[in-house]
C-alpha cells in the first residue's frame, strides 16, 4: 500500500497517478487558498487497484477554487472512493468537480464520490459538480454532494453549554473536517492544516 499526504497548493496544475495492478493508494490532500487557484488530478486504476482520495480545501479572502477530481477505472475489479469537505469564508468561491470514469473494461468496479462544503460567511459560494460516466455493465457507482452553513441548532446547543459565539463556530467547523484531517499520516500537512483554519476563524471573528 501506498500513502502520499500534499499541501496541494505547492503542487503543479495537472497531475496524473496510475495505480498499478493490485496495488492500494490511500492520498490525502490539503489546498488552501486566499487568491484564484486550479488544480486538477487523475487517477488510473489498473486491474484490482484501490484508491482513496481525501481532501480538505480551505478558501478565504476573494479566493476563486477550481479543483477536479477525475478517478478512470480501466481495470477490472477496481475500487475508487473520493471525500472532499471545503470551508470558505469571506468571498471566497470553489467549483469543485469530481468525475467517476468507468469505460467497458471496467467491469466489477465499485466507486462512490462525496463533496460536501461549509460556509462561514454570507458572500462565500461553492458549486459541487459530481459526474458519473459509466459505459460498464456490472459496477456500483453513486456520489453525494451537499452545500451548507453553520446549523443553528447546533449552535444553540453549544452557547447554552456556556461556550461563546466564536468557541460554537471553531468546534463546529473543526469537526466537520476532523474526520479526514485526523487520519493525515504526515504531521507537517495536519499542523498547516489547522493553522489555516484557525487563521480563517479568527479573522472571521474580528469582523463579527
């Protein structure tokens, strides 16, 4: 098994990974942004290999993302499952779109897409774009994707704890992406990882 953990910031444009035959690729990506960026990434699966992609994309400022996901599943017995969760603040925007490719010799694949985004501020966007396309007969194959901002309950829940308006917004928001940002295996991504995320809630706070 293959792990790679990357500040996709620093990395180029466009990339291509081909995942060998039998071979598994767990990667975990972290992209943040405060001015326009895109970045795009491809997988091809060979016969029996694995990927799991995992990614939190952070978006501040006048921040405009373009990040693509596309998963090929050229082998037989393949398996492909994708997680992004973004957080945006201020005018920040994100097009994010994922693809699931199977073409006929993907036969037996399994592949599932999520793309969910939180909003901390009234003027970010985010545009969730899952596609499918499958030319395979026997596969499974299904996305979710969801846009949404800080639930109201659940902050009322957490003030009535006694805990301060910005204290609900950082434990909220830290736990919507906790699940893929503790699972990080390289320290240094998981550390800028949260940084950033303090910087952008505490910023939000100085203008409440």
């Amino acid at each position: 098994m293959q792990t790679i953990a990357l500040l996709h910031e620093q990395s180029p444009v466009e990339q291509m990974i081909i995942v060998t035959a039998q071979e598994t690729l767990d990667y975990f990506f972290v992209l943040f942004a405060d001015a326009p960026i895109e970045r795009r990434i491809r997988f091809e699966l060979a016969d029996g290999a694995r990927v799991n992609v995992r990614g939190v994309i952070m978006g501040s400022a006048a921040a405009d993302i373009v990040f693509e996901t596309d998963i090929v599943h050229r082998g037989r017995n393949t398996e492909g499952f994708t997680t992004v969760k973004g957080i945006l603040s201020d005018r920040a925007k994100a097009t994010v779109t994922g693809l699931i490719r199977i073409p006929e010799s993907g036969n037996n694949t399994n592949a599932f897409l999520e793309q969910r985004f939180l909003l901390l501020s009234k003027n970010a966007r985010a545009k969730a774009e899952p596609m499918l396309e499958i030319l395979a007969n026997d596969v499974k194959a299904s996305h979710a994707a969801s846009i949404s901002r800080l639930n109201d309950e659940q902050m009322f829940y957490c003030e009535s704890r006694g805990l301060g308006l910005h204290k609900s917004r950082q434990l909220l928001t830290e736990a919507f992406v906790n699940a893929i940002i503790e699972k990080i295996p390289d320290e240094t991504v998981v550390d800028a990882c949260r940084t950033y995320l303090s910087t952008i809630l505490s910023c939000a706070r100085i203008r409440e």
